[in-house]
C-alpha cells in the first residue's frame, strides 16, 4: 500500500513546519501540509486563551480544555476524510498527551496507510529556536521536548538539533517512496529507524 498520511510529532520548535514544506518540495506529488498551528488559529479569539479552548501559561505550559477537543476531534475527522478522498497529507501536530494523542490520530486516520515520524530536537537547542522565532511563550519548546514522545510509537525518528529540516525530509521522503515491503503490517514499532 502507498503512503497516504505522514503524520510529524515533536514538540514546540523541533522543526516539523520546516520539514513539512520541504517535504511538500522533494516528495513526488503534490502532498497537502495541516498543522496544529493552523487549527489554532482558525479558533476565535477568546477560544486561545480559555479554560474551555487552549491556555499558553506564562512558563509555556498548554492546558487543553473540553471545547477545544471537540473542535480537534471534528478537524482530526476532516483531514483523514480529505486523505480518504485521495489526497495525500502532511500532518505537523504536537502530541501534548503522548501515546494518547497518538490513539485519537490513529483512530481518526483508520483505514489509511500512515507514516508515523518523530520529530526530535534538543531541548536546550529547540528553546534557541523559540526565542528567535519570538512567537511562543518561552519554557513551551523546553517543556514539550521529551513528554510529546511519551508513549508514541513511530515508524521513523528523525532529529533536527543538528540535522537540518531539507535532510530530515529528504529521509522520510525516502521511507515514502521505498517499497512497503518490510513496513510492520500495521505501521508501527518502537524506536528510530
């Protein structure tokens, strides 16, 4: 089976936007990128900042509330819907709970060949990153650098504290285009590759 779905989880400024774009440039077909970031912005306003959306504390931490789950899950549902209509999709998400974040994805993508990437960064380097971007709290990057890998399982671990992002995607893209064969049958197992 062809690759349908690349999902890239890491945590805040490991560089998965960065690699999505550059795998949208060195991967075969047209291939659509969402990110979380994207989700986010879509939102109102007041839905970034509250208990019920998403709230960014001062020290970076990210508490989810309930309204904002039922939005995801109801975003989580159109992509895999854009995928199973043909599409071939790039997903950039920050798996906040680990494992758990990764079980919503893989039961919204069911059904569709997915390639599961880890995304790492040094977190000293990753909070490099997030000063100069100057977008995110500070402490969010630091904080997120191990705990969105807690319990996930990848197909490929690529990372970029000395990587840069054209190589990590030129990695994957590999993976993508190679033959299944030799892929576990349901596209999982511990460890990088």
């Amino acid at each position: 089976m062809t690759t349908q779905v690349i999902v890239l989880n890491g945590g805040s400024s490991a560089g998965k936007s960065a690699i999505a774009r550059s795998l949208q440039a060195v991967l075969p077909d047209p291939w659509l990128a969402f990110g979380i970031d994207s989700l986010i912005e879509a939102m109102p306003a007041s839905m970034r900042e509250s208990g019920d959306g998403l709230d960014i504390a001062e020290d970076g931490g990210v508490g989810v509330g309930s309204v904002f789950r039922e939005l995801e899950a109801a975003w989580m549902q159109g992509v895999a819907a854009t995928a199973g209509a043909g599409a071939r999709i790039i997903i950039d998400d920050v798996f906040l709970g680990g494992a758990e974040s990764q079980q919503r994805w893989q039961q919204a993508l069911g059904g569709l060949d997915v390639l599961w990437v880890g995304v790492r960064c040094d977190s000293k380097v990753a909070a490099g990153r997030e000063i100069l971007r100057g977008d995110r709290a500070q402490g969010m990057a630091a904080s997120q650098a191990e705990t969105v890998h807690r319990g996930a399982v990848y197909d490929l671990e690529v990372d970029t504290t000395h990587t840069e992002s054209l190589q990590c995607a030129r990695t994957i893209a590999a993976q993508v285009t190679s033959s299944s064969v030799g892929r576990p049958e349901h596209g999982l197992h511990e460890g990088a590759v």
